[in-house]
C-alpha cells in the first residue's frame, strides 16, 4: 500500500513537473517572438502582458516542483526552497502577474472593441466596463495580504477570507466576460471577425473558465473546503493548528517544513484538483495572455 501511494506520488509530481517544463519552453518562445515584433501600435500593451506572463510562468515552474501547502507547512522536498514562507512570497508576485494579465486584456478588448450599434449595452454597463477589470485586480492585491499572514500565523480564517476575495473578484468579471463575448460574436462581415480572431478565443476563454471557477468556489471551495474549517478552528479552545504571532512565527513559517507525500496529509481530492488546476490550466491561460490578445489588421500575422 506504501509502495503503490508513493509510485502514484511521484507520477503525479513528474507528470507535473514534465507539464511545467514545456509550459516554460513555450513561454520562453513567446517572450522571444514578442519581443522581436515591430509592431508599434501595441508596442507597450504586449511588453507588459509578456513580462506578467513570463513571472507568472517561471514561479509557476519552480512551485510545481517544490509542491507546498501553507496552514501545515507540508513540503515535497525537506529543503529551505520548499519554504512556506519563501514560496508564499513568490505566489504574490505570481498571482498579482495573473491578475494584472486578465486585468490589462480584458481592457484592452473593451478599449478595442467598444459597444457598437451591433451590440448595444446600457449607459450602467458601459459605466461599469471599464472599473471592473481594476476591482478585480484590487481583490487580488488585497488577498495577497491575508494569505500571507495566514501563513505566518496560521489562522484559518484568514485563508477564507483569501479564497473568498478570488471567488469576488472572478464572479465580479463573470458579466464582463459574458459582455464581451456577445460583442466580439455580434459582428457579421469576414473581415471585421478575422480581426477579432484573438479576441474571440480569449472571450470563450474567459467565459468558461470564470463560470467554472465561480461555480466551483462557490458550491465547493468556499462552503465545504474553507470556512466550516475555519469557523472550527476559531471555537477549539486550543486551536489546531496552534496560532503563532510574533517574530518566532514568521521564522518557523520560513525556515520549518514537514516532507510527506501522503495524500491525505496534502487534504486528498481537493487539493489535487486545485494544485493541478492551478499549475496547468492557469498557466496554459497565461501563455495565451503573454502574447497579448488584440484587434488584428487582415495583413498581420500573428506572432
């Protein structure tokens, strides 16, 4: 039995880590491919969207190899790069690159693609449509605060209030993305879709995936995963995991990490759906993004 969860164990993380070392190649590519693009009009758009997306892809790679969980401070490997603490800080720069890749796009289709006699939306919507992409972007900066003291102290409910600032700010972009979906698909003439090629592929994207992840936050992560356990831990009289606070605390959350590679030490199912979701899909999005997704003149070739 030991031998058959550790073979699986190891599949999983090599399967992983094998998926995270093409992402990266592929990432490299893009980066260089943008970069040598003399396109000028979106010359600054594409610069930022290749930088967000190369950050995001390397701290992507370098936590699938060092698989962490913070409450527990569980580490696949017994070594100071397998951190909670040290990983924690590279997951804000990480997910605030995530963030601002889907905030700077879903403003540049807006900016691009303005409601049109093809597609007309209320004065609120068009009020609306340009704020939301940075209310999204905010919900994630100010998540990164309390996942990160959440790691240090360990209280739970700070990871709840984490988790439930990502289900707002992808349930805020939710409309938006269905918004732009309907509009970038209004249009009729061959060449006006042939331009919105890339726009189109990233509507559907952002479509699915918010619709997906909203359902999943809301009907499982949140209610089943999170604040039952949180709420738990707030009324043990000696709480577990025990509470830390101070100086000592922010040590042991750096430098102390238990090695397991037990399933059920990383939380079973739950986790393996969200660390592999996580460390594949959210990276093969972001590999789209760096390339910056934009209105396209019949002439241009995509690079």
């Amino acid at each position: 039995m030991v031998t058959t969860e550790w073979t699986w164990a190891w599949t999983w993380w090599g399967a992983l880590v094998a998926i995270n070392l093409v992402n990266l190649i592929i990432g490299g590519v893009l980066f260089v491919r943008s970069k040598r693009s003399t396109e000028i009009e979106h010359a600054q758009y594409r610069k930022r969207m290749r930088i967000a997306g190369t950050v995001f892809v390397l701290i992507a790679s370098y936590r699938s190899v060092f698989v962490s969980s913070y409450l527990g401070q569980l580490a696949w490997f017994d070594s100071i790069a397998n951190s909670s603490l040290l990983i924690r800080g590279f997951a804000v720069f990480s997910e605030l690159s995530f963030a601002a890749l889907i905030m700077l796009v879903l403003l540049q289709l807006s900016k691009e693609v303005p409601a049109s006699e093809n597609h007309r939306t209320s004065k609120f919507t068009e009020f609306l449509e340009p704020k939301i992409p940075y209310f999204f972007f905010t919900c994630l900066f100010i998540a990164q605060f309390f996942a990160t003291s959440g790691t240090i102290t360990k209280i739970e409910v700070l990871f709840a209030v984490e988790e439930t600032l990502w289900g707002l700010a992808f349930l805020s972009i939710l409309p938006l993305s269905i918004i732009q979906l309907r509009r970038v698909n209004s249009f009729k003439d061959e060449k006006t879709l042939r331009e919105l090629r890339l726009f189109r592929i990233l509507a559907w994207m952002m479509s699915v995936f918010c619709l997906g992840y909203c359902s999943y936050s809301l009907f499982y992560h949140l209610p089943i995963e999170y604040w039952p356990q949180a709420i738990a831990q707030l009324k043990m009289e000696v709480p577990v995991p025990e509470i830390r606070t101070g100086v000592q605390a922010v040590k042991d959350a750096f430098f102390i990490v238990n090695e397991t590679k037990v399933l059920a030490d990383w939380g079973g199912i739950g986790f393996l759906i969200w660390h592999s979701g996580y460390f594949s899909l959210c990276v093969w999005m972001s590999l789209f993004l760096m390339n910056g997704p934009r209105r396209l003149k019949i002439s241009q070739k995509i690079k």
